[in-house]
C-alpha cells in the first residue's frame, strides 16, 4: 500500500519554508504543478526543494523550516493568551486612548484664559480706589 504524496500550494510551501512568495514564485515558474484548477496550482514539496537546490545552490532544511513555524506559532499563541487575559494591548488601541486624553488635556488647557478672563477683570476692577471704579480705561491701562 503507498502513500499518497502531499500536494501544497504556493502560499503554504512559502509559510513552511520561510521564503518570501515573490522570491518563490519566481522559482515555481519553472516547477511544474501536480495539480491546476484554474489559477490554483498546487505542488509536490520534493519537486520545490529539488528546484531550489539546484537553483540557488541552497539546500533548505525542512526540519529548520519545521522548527521556526512552530516557533512563530507558539508565538502567536502567547500573545493572544496575552490579549485574552488583559495583560497585552493593541497598539492602535493605546494610541487611541493616549490621543483622547492629550485632545482633551490641550482644550481644558486653552479654555483657562477665557475662564479665568471674568474673574481677573472683576479683581482688578475692585482693586480700584472707588473714585475711579466707574472709569473705564483702556485695557492697556489696566
């Protein structure tokens, strides 16, 4: 009884071996594909990694390709454990957040002259002696 060979698509062949899928397809242009419905095309592992050997000169370590998948996956996993857990959060939410409060501190900052303008014109107004309280002077003056 034989087994059925695997047969993976351009994408998942770049995931599994690390390689960037422009770099790749370059390379599956000159493989041919097991299997082609429409645009999908899909490949046998063996006939890639013998094309990149003799292309590149490189011989591509599956294991090594194995190993750093499963590492970013592993990876992953933490942070969204992370997320789930409240203990990381998403950057654009932070920059959110952060934006909310520097708009809100800028305006209550603005406003202070405009809510502070009728209580310094009254305490200036009182400070005069009472002959000329009922003078207007320029503000320039005052």
């Amino acid at each position: 009884m034989s087994t059925i060979p695997k047969t993976w698509s351009p994408s998942a062949i770049a995931t599994e071996l690390g390689m960037d899928r422009r770099k790749l397809g370059l390379i599956l242009g000159r493989v041919e594909p097991i299997k082609q419905s429409g645009n999908r095309k899909e490949y046998l592992l063996v006939d890639v990694i013998e094309k990149l050997k003799k292309e590149t000169g490189q011989v591509v370590n599956l294991e090594e390709a194995r190993r750093r998948k499963l590492q970013a996956e592993a990876e992953l996993t933490e942070i969204e454990s992370a997320k789930a857990k409240g203990e990381a959060i998403a950057i654009d939410d932070v920059e959110h957040l952060m934006t909310n409060i520097i708009t809100t501190a800028k305006s209550k900052l603005l406003s202070i002259p405009t809510k502070l303008s009728p209580l310094l014109s009254a305490e200036t107004f009182l400070r005069r002696p009472p002959a000329l309280r009922f003078i207007t002077l320029p503000p320039r003056f005052c």
